[in-house]
C-alpha cells in the first residue's frame, strides 16, 4: 500500500457510457497525475495537477476530462469512450518541489471499453 | 524527444541467480533522474531504484543495484539473489530535473524467477 487508492479497480463500459474513475492520496502530496499503461506501449502521462492546478494536458482527447478538487482527489470523468481507449490508468502523486520525482502509484483502474 | 528503450520485451532467472535488465536513454540535458519501477501482477508501480545523474556512485538498494554509465546513457538494474517475489514487469524511466512533471517510461520487460 504506498497511500494512493483508485477505484474501481475494473471498469467495464459501453461506447455511450460515461463514468468516472476516482483517486485518493493519503500521503499529504501536493501534485497528481493520471496515466496510461497499453499493451507492449510505455506509459503515457495524460494529465498533471500541481498544487490544484492543472499544468499538463498530454494532447489528451476532450473524451477524457480531470477533475482535481483538492489536493487529496483527483478524478477522470469518461464519456463516449472507444474500444481503443481500453488500458490500464494509473493515478499517481508526489511532492512539488521536495522529491518530486519520486511518484507513488495507485494499483490503477483496469478500463475495458466495449 | 526524451526517449527510454528496453530492449528486452522479457527476462527470466533462476531463483537465487543475478540478472541485468538494461536501459538506454536519450536526452541532451544534463541533470536528471533515472528510476527503475517495479509492477507486480497487483499492478502497483513500486519504486525500486533511484539514480541521480549528478551522482558518479552507482545507486544501491539491498538486492538490487544498478550500472550507471552518463556518457553512454546507460542504466541498467541489476538483481542479485532473485526471488521469487521479484517475478514482475519493470520499467526503466527518467524526469529532468527543474523542467516539468513528465516522467518517460520505457515499454518494460518482463522478469521470469524460476524455482
């Protein structure tokens, strides 16, 4: 358990579905990230907030929407999702300006889109 | 581009063997980190390993260490004693230091221990 919870853990969903997937840090970081883990493709950050505000934007497709309420929550909100879009998300934190690079991951959210 | 290469898709080791998992990487910068993650079938990125380039001193952590090599921008992770419990994919990844909060990851490799 490094402090940085996701659920759900699967998500199974249709074309024309949308849901969220949620991510919890317990570690009092101020920076978190959602990331994308593909088959045989090295990980592609998304999105970064640090200190509540969004500073990176991955050309990300407006299908996927972040949402950072605080320094504790971050969500990604999906809607008309494609199959292509299945992966594993991995939401991640770390500490700006002190150790930053050192980032703890959640177990992700397996997404399967039908 | 900042890129990291893997060059071995998967690994296998007999149970208390050493193996070497490598890693390349290209930037022009000069300061930077370079990590080795660890996922297990839960999933989890767990930090294995951390290098800061600055540092001549190759970075080690128990079982694991690793080869720096700067000017041939080289990283490789050595594990000494395998276990069964280090059956996982790893990952080789790098963040300039003082730029943004991109940290890029190589594609993996699959590690095999065998009993």
């Amino acid at each position: 358990e490094t402090g940085v919870t996701q659920t759900p853990r699967h998500l199974v969903m249709g074309m024309t579905n949308k849901k969220s997937l949620k991510c919890e840090q317990h570690l009092g970081h101020n920076a978190m990230y959602w990331y994308k883990q593909s088959a045989k493709k090295p990980l592609e950050l998304m999105f970064v907030y640090s200190l509540e505000e969004r500073v990176e934007n991955n050309s990300v497709p407006s299908r996927f929407s972040p949402e950072c309420p605080n320094s504790s929550h971050l969500f990604l909100h999906l809607h008309t999702l494609q199959p292509e879009d299945s992966a594993l998300y991995l939401c991640a934190s770390s500490q700006v300006l002190q150790g930053r690079e050192k980032l703890f991951f959640g177990s992700g959210t397996q997404l399967s889109v039908l | 581009a900042q890129t990291v290469t893997q060059s071995q898709p998967e690994m296998s080791v007999q149970e208390a063997e050493t193996v070497t998992l490598s890693c390349t990487y290209d930037t022009s910068e000069s300061d930077y980190y370079l990590f080795w993650y660890k996922q297990p079938p839960s999933r989890q990125m767990i930090l294995v390993i951390r290098q800061e380039a600055y540092k001549q001193q190759n970075a080690t952590e128990n079982r694991f260490s690793v080869n720096f090599q700067k000017a041939a921008k080289s990283f490789s992770l050595k594990i000494s004693d395998s276990q069964l419990g280090d059956a996982a994919m790893y990952f080789c990844a790098y963040i300039t230091q003082g730029g943004s909060e991109k940290l890029v990851f190589g594609k993996g490799t699959k590690l095999t221990v065998n009993p």
